[in-house]
C-alpha cells in the first residue's frame, strides 16, 4: 500500500493546455514537496509546502497544500514541451526517524 | 555548484558478483538517503543516513544488501551476490534534516545484473 497516490498515472497532452496532477494520503503530513524528473536524470526539487492551504507559484506551475495536510495538487498552465518529465510528491513519514517517502507518480508528455 | 556525485554511472554485471555503488553528498549535509527506482515499484528507500548514523534500513534486504557511512563525504551501497531482479537505478540524494526535509539528488547508477 502507498502513502502517497499520485493520479493520473499517465497524461499525455498538447501544448498551450492545462493540467492538473494530484497527490493524496490518508495520513496527515507536516509538509509535501514536488519533485520532476527527467530521463536519466535524478528528481529535481520544485517547491515544498508546508502550512495546509498554502499556495506557491512558479512561473506557470502552482502548488496547493490541502487545508488538512493529507493532499497537495500541481497546477501546470499553458504546458510546454519542456514541462514533460515525471512529477513526484514526496513528504516526511515516521515520527522520530521521520523518512522521505515518495508517490506514484505521474508521468507526463507535453506534445508540440 | 553543490551536487552529489555518485559512481559509476552504469553497471553491468553477471548474477552472483559483488557491487559497490558510491556517493559523495553535498558538503553540509546532514542526511544521506539511499533509493531504487523501477518501473513496478517507483522510488523505494532502501536506507539512510543522519550525521552518518544509520537511521533506516527496513526497506533494504538484509541478507544481500548493505549500506555504510565510512565518513562524512563517502557513502556506499554494496550487493553481494546480486541477483537479476536487483537491477534498476539507484539513487543517492544528500539533504539537511531537519531544517529541511529535502532530497537533492545524484545522477543514479543504473544497474543490469544479467
């Protein structure tokens, strides 16, 4: 069982569309990052969030922490070609010897 | 430009072999986290590192696998014997916990045991 389920799996789109991924547990986290990464490469860090409901832009990705910490969502406007990649969400689990744990994922394909 | 480096960048070897995969993490850093990534299972951790302490390996086989801080800028992964269903990529990614709970990562080894 994962923690963290990223849906969709897959989405494959055009450019200049929108998209949103999403990341959901049942457990209750102090923070969520996203991750992209692209093949051959190891996961680059986008953002964290950290205070439920909390909204971080960059650029034309924007990132929502849920009001009860169990859920965060990717927004990407007007998807380029460079946007394609694997998103991952990632949080902190385990109490005392907290580890990072991370989602599915979602892997994404931006067509020209 | 802070990055972990980890070698080699590719592995190729024949079941039953030894195999040691290395990682310098960012200078600073605190915790060193060791991940396998595949296609079925995603990123797994396997283990990781505070203050070069081991503080998880439950994710890791123990009776194949083991993982060592032998200083603040060398961790190692070694496998023995491997077998065919250990090949994926491996990652290292160093970070300061808990000021703040992120991974940077290294470039991953990709193992092929045949």
């Amino acid at each position: 069982t994962q923690l963290l389920e990223q849906s969709p799996q897959f989405l494959s789109i055009q450019e200049g569309e929108n998209l949103t991924v999403y990341c959901n547990s049942s457990s209750v986290f102090s923070s969520l990052q996203w991750y992209r990464q692209e093949p051959g490469e190891g996961p680059v860090l986008l953002v964290t969030v950290v205070t439920g409901g909390e909204v971080k832009k960059l650029k034309r990705l924007t990132f929502q922490f849920g009001d009860a910490r169990k859920d965060s969502s990717l927004h990407i406007t007007a998807a380029q070609p460079g946007d394609t990649g694997l998103y991952l969400c990632a949080g902190p689990y385990g109490g005392a010897t907290n580890k990072l744990i991370f989602g599915t994922g979602t892997l994404l394909a931006v067509q020209p | 430009d802070a990055r972990v480096t980890q070698t080699p960048r590719h592995k190729v070897t024949e079941m039953g072999q030894e195999v040691t995969m290395r990682c310098q993490p960012i200078l600073g850093h605190n915790t060193v986290f060791w991940y396998r990534q595949t296609m079925m299972q995603g990123l797994e951790l396997l283990a990781y590192f505070r203050n070069r302490a081991p503080l998880d390996d439950s994710g890791m086989p123990k009776d194949r696998f083991s993982a060592e801080m032998p200083d603040a800028t060398l961790a190692t992964l070694k496998i023995q014997p491997s077998e065919p269903r250990d090949s994926a990529v491996y990652f290292c990614a160093s970070g300061l916990v808990p000021d703040r709970f992120e991974a940077f990562f290294g470039q991953g080894t990709r193992l092929t045991v045949v």
